[in-house]
C-alpha cells in the first residue's frame, strides 16, 4: 500500500489542521502498522460471503474506539488504515494498478524510493520518530506482533534520496494527488469520531477476493 513516508506526510500535514494530545505517538502509530505481518496488522478480513475482503474497521473501532479519542497511537494506526483504503481504491479503481504482471510490485517499489524524497522534501519530513517507552506493553500488540527495530531502520532508509529514473507507475504527482485527497478525508475521519458519529464503512471500501492480492 501508500510507502511509510507517504503516510507520514498525511499525518504531518494533519499536526496543521487539528490538535492532538502527542504527536509523537501519532506519528509512530501512523507508520507502525508496517512494521507487522501484511493480513494481520492490517486487520483484513472476508465479507460477503468470503467473496470480498476489506480492512476490519469495525473490529479495530470495537477494540480501541475510546482509546482513539485518549491516545494519539491508537489514532494514528487507525488512520494508517484509513489511508490504505483510500490508497487501494485510488491507484486499483483510478488508475487501474495491475500488481499480478511480473516485476510490477518490484517497479512500484522503486517508485516509491524515488518518490520518497520528493515527499520529505516538499512536506519538509524529519526523520524523528521514537519508539514509546514499554511499547511491549501496549494493548495495540493484542493486534500482531511488530518488528520495531525494522521498522526504525527500514525508516532510516527512506530517508536517503536515491537516484532518479523514469517512474514506472506511481509519479511524484499522483503522491501529491493522494496526499491531498487522504489528509481531507482524516479530517473529516477525525471530526467524525470526535464528534460521536460514525468512522469510515469497511465495506465501502471492499475488494474482490482474488483480484489483484499480490502485496503492494
């Protein structure tokens, strides 16, 4: 799905527009759903008969829904799977993203490390992320079990330009596009669960089993 750093950026941008408690714990939420097992972290579940599946939005907002509102880290995972969605239905449903034809998700892999710095350039990106104290320790750990020394220096990683090449699929605009349209929708998700009313429906955002499964 959208890189950490594309992540980070949405969550960046969204310290502007609205208050929250700590936005360390926002941050290392926002990112720390990478550092787990793909399926798991990401709560995906079947629906529709198993003929579909989606992000378990529900089930997150069932475990942690009250945590959200207290504690930024709970927060920002959630929104991390929020921006997934988006994600997924923008480049599969907008720009038709084909992940089964050979060598595409190592291509888009390498548009994401080109892209990567134009984001941390343009939204001015720092790489000062920092693991919570006892994090073994937090409930979200009841989610998968989560590789943060990876997930520290994978980050680390994405923060060395590389050199540029022509972009296979996923530009430095579409990053723009995205980031744009993601950081209005958390916004608005934001308000929402603030305000008593109902978060993102899961099955909105489903997809066909069997369809395009191979990991972005």
């Amino acid at each position: 799905m959208a890189s950490s750093v594309v992540h980070l950026a949405i969550t960046n941008e969204l310290t502007k527009s609205i208050n929250f408690n700590d936005t360390n714990r926002l941050k290392f939420g926002s990112v720390l759903v990478d550092a787990g097992s793909y399926g798991k972290s990401h709560l995906k579940v079947n629906v529709s008969d198993g003929k579909k599946k989606c992000y378990d939005f529900d089930r997150y907002r069932q475990m942690f829904g009250e945590r959200m509102l207290a504690d930024d880290l709970y927060l920002g995972y959630y929104l991390h799977l929020v921006q997934d969605a988006l994600y997924r239905h923008y480049v599969y449903d907008r720009y038709h993203w084909n992940p089964m034809i050979p060598g595409n998700v190592e291509r888009l892999h390498r548009d994401y490390s080109i892209v990567n710095h134009h984001v941390v350039t343009k939204y001015r990106l720092e790489n000062d992320l920092v693991i919570p104290e006892d994090f073994e320790n937090e409930d979200i750990n009841q989610i998968d079990s989560f590789d943060t020394s990876k997930l520290m220096a994978d980050m680390c990683s994405y923060f060395v330009p590389v050199a540029e090449e022509p972009i296979f699929f996923f530009t430095k605009e579409m990053s723009d596009e995205y980031i744009t349209e993601a950081l209005a929708f958390c916004i608005k998700e934001v308000e929402n669960l603030r305000n008593g009313l109902p978060g993102i429906d899961m099955l909105a955002y489903a997809w066909e089993r069997g369809v395009a499964q191979a990991k972005e």
